[in-house]
C-alpha cells in the first residue's frame, strides 16, 4: 500500500499562528523544555516546545563551534504554535519542513527566510499541504535534499524521495524502495545531506554510513558496512546532526544527585562524506559545549505514569498526568492476556488536561504531580490478571500509554508468570538518568519507579513493533500474546509483588499454594535478595522454572522504605552481582551470564532430542538449527547463558551458533525436592516466538508438562 498521498490538500492543517505575532504565553518545565531540536542547516535549528510553540535558532559558528555564538544574541524567534501535535518533524536545509501528524499524514511547509541573522521571514502560503499518507513507521529520518529515510517495525530501511515543489505531491519514482534490513540494533538513527547516516548500535560508538544510491537502488558506501567514529557511545541524548558534519547532543549532567541536562554540545566530522576513504576525523574542540538551556524530553507534551506499577484485582489505581494540551481523552487496555491488539476495558473519557512541574529531586524522589483520574480495576473475565495500559491520546491523536501489573486478589492459575518492572525501570532513560547513564561516580543510583514510560527504553512504544531491538516489555507482550493464542492461562506478577508478598503467593501445592511453575520472562536481571529467596524456596518445594530470557537472576537491588523506587548498586558504586556473593544464577537456572557473546546473534543447533521432553513433535533432529529469525535478529544472542559449571543430570537441547559461544537452551530434570528447569538462555529469544514453528512447539510441551 503507498504511503503517498494523490494530492495536497492545502486546507485540511491551517498553520494558523505561524507568525512572529504568534503568543508568547508558555508552558514548560524548565527541566523539560522541548520535544525535539530539528536541524535546519546552516547552523538553524527549530526547535519544538513543550506546548507546543516553534522557536528558530541559529549557532552562527556551527563550522568551528567555539567561541560560542548564536544569532539574537541567543534569544530564539517564535516563528509558531502547536507543533506539539506532531509525532516527529523533520527539515531541508531550504527552509523546508516535513510534520508527521501521529494519524500518518505527511504535512509540508516552508519557512521563507528574509533575514539570517535575525530569523526574521514568513511561511509560505501553501503551509499546512498533506504531502503524504500512512507515514505510520516507527522511525523516520532525513529531510536533507528532500531524502527520507524511512523504518518499519522489521527493520527494513526504505528509501523516498520528495520531488515536489510548494507543497505540490510529486514523489520520486520507486519511493519506497527497500535499501537495508536489520537496522534495529540502531538504537538511536539520525542522517546528514548527502545520502550520510548515524546509528548508535547497542553498546556501541556512533558508526557512520553513506547511502550512494538516488533511485532506491542498494548502493552503499563501504559496501553498507559501518565505520566506527570511536565516539559518542550509544546512551547519549537527543544526537542530531545538522549538515557538514556537524553533530550536536545534550551533555548527561554526571553529579550526584543528577542535576538538569541542559548543555548543548558540539562535535563535527570534517570529512563526513568520505570516512571510508580518508579515516574518521574529529574537528579540534569536538565536545564543547556551545549553548545551555536545552533541556529535553519527547513526551512532555503528554505523558504520565501510576502510583504503583502493580494493583490488585478490585482496587483503584491513580493515574498522574502531565500535558500542555488543553483536552485528551483515557481509555484503559488490557495488554495481556490478549492474543492480538490490545482489548479495550473502559472507553475513551475525556478530561481537562493539567501541566504539572516536576518536583526537586525527581529523578529518586518521583514526579511529584497530582493525580489526574484514577482507573477502577475490576475483577472476573474483563479483568483477568495481566498487563494493562492507561492509554492517553491528544485531541490529534498523539498517544501515550502508562502501563501496570494488574495481580490476583488471590491465587488463580497454576502459572505465575513474574513481569521483570525492576529490569524496566533500569533501563528507562526517561529523565536522562538510569542505572547505566553516565556520572554517579562512587555512589548508589536511587531511581523512581513514578514517572512515565516504564517497560521501555528510548520512547513510549511497545503496542506495536519499535524498530529497536527490544529487551523490555514489547518482547515480553510477544511471548503473553502467543500464550493466549494458545489458552496457557497464567497470573501476573510485578518484581515488587515477589519482593513484598511472594513468600505468601509464590506457593506449590506441596506448600498448600497454587502454582507449580514460574515464568521469568525475556530480561529478568534484578532481584532483591528476598526476592530471589523466594524462588530458591518455590523451587525447592517442587515449582518448575520456565526461564524464557537471557542473564536472569543477576544482580542484587533494593527499595526505598515506601517502595517507589530502586536502589541500585553497592554503597561504593560497584554493581551488586549475586554471584559475588556466591549466589549463582546457576544454582536456580542451571546456566549463567556468559559476556563474550554480547550483540552478536545466530539460529540455535539442536544437540539433544532424546534425552528431554520437549523436542517431541518439532519434526528437529540432532544437528538440525532453528532459531534463525527473531525480531531482535536471531533466537541467540544479545545476552545469553550458558552452563559455566556441571549441573548434575542436564540436557543441554540446544546451542546458539554464535561465533563466541551461543545460549545454551538446557533442561534439568527434577531432583526431589527440587522442581525442574527450562532455560532458553537468550535475550532475543522470546522475538523468535511469532516467527518460528519448531520455538512454537517446543513452549508448547514445555507449559504443557508445567501443568502436568
């Protein structure tokens, strides 16, 4: 289906407001000033506020970077309002601008500059022209020389070329076209004129490639192989690059506490079109910092978060709201259990949106905001345990969505299946600031459990495909999905939950309890030691372990005393790895974290089929793979386990053919008391579950001897 529209339609998004006279009133939190900086070329800079007004900047010596200087004397020109509406925007170095409404349009307009120096000009009057349709790809990039750069859920890379003039519809022949496959472990993907792209891959330097082609033809510098620029690792924030070269990110402010992240700094790359010829060159004084007071956030239009990641069945949940639109409408969703999209609960209301500043001390003490309505939780088959969202849309349609556990008034299913918050929270970079952010330097990391985008890492997306390799809760979603599509009911669980009440819920029928397995799911990483407690003890009372993920079970956390936030790291700042303290994750799991083998990903070989229950009915035989695709990549790898240590009586089933060293998928028979394991050992496994029949089958009889 074309993404393209048949025509403009020039009426249908009025830029009324895009004028100097446009109002000055502003709604901001100064720790979260913008959405998005759009780089214009030429040292321009557009930059999206909070609510919505568009400032024009300009970083006159954008070539050389230092001695700082910016047009106004730094003061921005309000050149229009509402632009918060947007999902994202991109720019030409023409004074082009390309809006993307979250219903999939493609809206065009030109700012016509009179005056550089003082950003002084209008719009052009075709402003506001539907240029495009169903541009609904999880990321986008580009704008340069009217190129788009456009990725789907599958990380597939399609080219489009604007051809138009005055918000005209004029497509190149053969947009669309497929240039690359696999861009997902791109974490962050940005472009530059001249076909130059930038991807930060996971746990990476910033890596460099040059798309040569100009009809959407595969035709790559180096061959499409990456080149290594030896800087800018892959958890810096808002990386942007704006022609030349020239790359600008938001410095992490590395105190302790975390103070605002508001130093914009400046790198350029002088020879950016030839690195694959003449070697990476950094221009002298890369990294200074050239401007302050840009602080940013992409959802502070609209964002929230629960008082508590996890409810019981019959209670009520707050919901605290955060926006600078007038109006949005919440609805409530059950994630899971559901076999497809999410099932709607309660429909849409609409409510009087409220902006609310972050209070001091966010980062560990939370949020601070009032809440804004709170979600009635029921009980019976419309509000079965699972995961559920409070799903907030502007009146344009930007969406957000707050997740939480729902759990069970009381034991219900044989299966508990545990939703690893502590790992989510981890590696949530709202804020700026986690568990691996830079800075913090010989110190704890306290960081709140109350603030949005929890289950994700770099945005708010987990409904549908990211176009990021995924190790939170849209690879979990994949796994509770396809167990509904197969009727495996289960209870749902938060990390919290385990910790607070686990001892009393985490109970086999020898202990008079309910459940005879656990589910840990695609990263189940960080436990306090009552946590973990509590599944050594479910399994030494017969509880089978369905270990479905990569490194579980690995490192020591705590609470704060009111639980809403986490406490990572020892007192001197070191990581809390349980098994410096002599607690394996082998001795529940059987396998443990096996590093050499980060990022790299292969199909599984079969190594076993008579020696363990679950191959039955694959069709596999010894020596035979499976595995091979996934949508992070393949069945093994990013972080896997393997058997480090002999674990009397294991199967090992299968074996990741990673170059150095793949997950080993085991099975330890029961040793009574102790209950059996399931391990698959991978990070990526769980993205394997939609793609491959032989993954399929072996979960199959693994849930089914579960419950047998």
């Amino acid at each position: 289906m074309s993404i393209l529209a048949r025509g403009p339609i020039a009426h249908d998004y009025a830029h009324g407001g895009l004028s100097e006279r446009a109002s000055k009133d502003m709604t901001y939190d100064p720790q979260q000033r913008f959405l998005s900086l759009v780089p214009g070329g030429n040292g321009i800079m557009y930059a999206i506020q909070a609510d919505g007004n568009l400032y024009w900047y300009r970083h006159i010596n954008w070539t050389t970077g230092t001695p700082a200087s910016w047009a106004n004397s730094g003061s921005p020109r309000l050149i229009g309002t509402g632009w918060q509406k947007f999902r994202f925007v991109l720019a030409a170095a023409d004074g082009q601008v390309f809006a993307f409404l979250p219903n999939g349009d493609l809206i065009w307009y030109r700012y016509i500059l009179s005056d550089l120096n003082t950003g002084a000009g209008r719009w052009h009057s075709a402003s506001g022209s539907r240029i495009g349709t169903q541009w609904n790809f999880p990321r986008v990039i580009g704008g340069w020389n009217n190129v788009f750069y456009a990725q789907d859920g599958n990380g597939d890379l399609r080219w489009y070329k604007y051809t138009g003039t005055n918000g005209s519809f004029s497509w190149a022949p053969n947009s669309g076209a497929k240039i690359g496959s696999q861009w997902q472990p791109y974490t962050q993907l940005f472009a530059d004129p001249n076909g130059v792209i930038f991807g930060t891959r996971h746990g990476s330097a910033l890596s460099w490639f040059r798309y040569l082609g100009t009809t959407g033809s595969f035709n790559w510098a180096n061959g499409g192989v990456p080149v290594d620029t030896t800087i800018l690792g892959p958890f810096e924030r808002g990386l942007f690059s704006n022609g030349s070269g020239a790359v600008y990110k938001i410095n992490t402010n590395t105190a302790n506490p975390p103070g605002p992240d508001n130093q914009l700094q400046w790198y350029r790359l002088l020879n950016s079109e030839t690195v694959n010829t003449s070697g990476v060159q950094w221009a002298g004084g890369s990294g200074a910092v050239v401007g302050t007071g840009f602080t940013r956030e992409n959802s502070a239009a609209l964002q929230g978060y629960p008082t508590s990641v996890s409810t019981r069945q019959g209670t009520n949940l707050d919901i605290h709201v955060s926006t600078t639109f007038p109006s949005y409408t919440s609805s409530t969703v059950r994630l899971a259990p559901a076999s497809g999209a999410p099932v709607t609960v309660t429909p849409p209301a609409s409510r009087t949106g409220q902006f609310q500043l972050l209070k001091s001390g966010y980062h560990a003490a939370g949020c601070g905001w009032n809440p804004s309505f709170s979600v009635s939780v029921g009980t019976g088959t419309s509000w079965p345990s699972g995961v559920y969202a409070s799903q907030l849309k502007s009146p344009q349609g930007k969406e957000h969505n707050v997740m939480f556990v729902v759990r069970p008034s009381s034991p219900q299913r044989q299966i508990a299946v545990l939703v690893p918050t502590n790992t989510y929270n981890a590696y949530n970079f709202w804020g700026g600031h986690n568990q691996y952010t830079a800075g913090q330097s010989g110190a704890q990391r306290t960081v709140t459990l109350q603030r949005p985008n929890m289950g994700t890492s770099w945005d708010n997306s987990y409904l549908t495909a990211p176009g990021i390799i995924d190790h939170l809760l849209y690879s979990d979603l994949l796994l509770f999905r396809w167990m509904s599509s197969q009727s495996i009911q289960y209870d749902c669980y938060a990390d919290n939950d385990l910790h607070a009440t686990g001892a009393g819920w985490l109970r086999t029928p020898a202990q008079g309890g309910n459940y005879k397995a656990l589910v840990l799911t695609t990263h189940p990483e960080y436990f306090t030691q009552t946590a973990r407690d509590n599944i050594a003890a479910f399994q030494n009372n017969g509880g089978r372990i369905i270990y479905l993920g990569g490194n579980g079970i690995y490192e020591r956390m705590q609470y704060t005393p009111d639980g809403n936030a986490v406490i990572f790291r020892r007192a001197n700042g070191s990581r809390d790895v349980f098994a410096d303290s002599g607690q394996s994750e082998s001795q529940i799991l059987g396998v443990s974290h096996f590093p050499p083998t980060y990022m790299s990903f292969a199909p599984y070989e079969v190594r076993d089929t008579g020696n363990n229950p679950f191959t039955a009915g694959t069709g596999l035989s010894v020596g035979d793979s499976f595995g091979g695709v996934s949508y992070d990549i393949a069945a093994s790898g990013w972080e896997v386990d393997r058997l480090q240590a002999a674990v009397p009586g294991s199967v090992l089933i299968a074996e990741g053919l990673n170059s150095t060293g793949g997950a080993e998928m085991i099975y330890v028979p029961p040793v009574s008391p102790k209950g059996w394991v399931f391990t698959a050992g991978s990070l990526s496994f769980t993205g394997s579950i939609p793609f491959d029949p032989a993954v399929q089958k072996i979960l199959l009889n693994v849930f089914a001897k579960a419950v047998a």
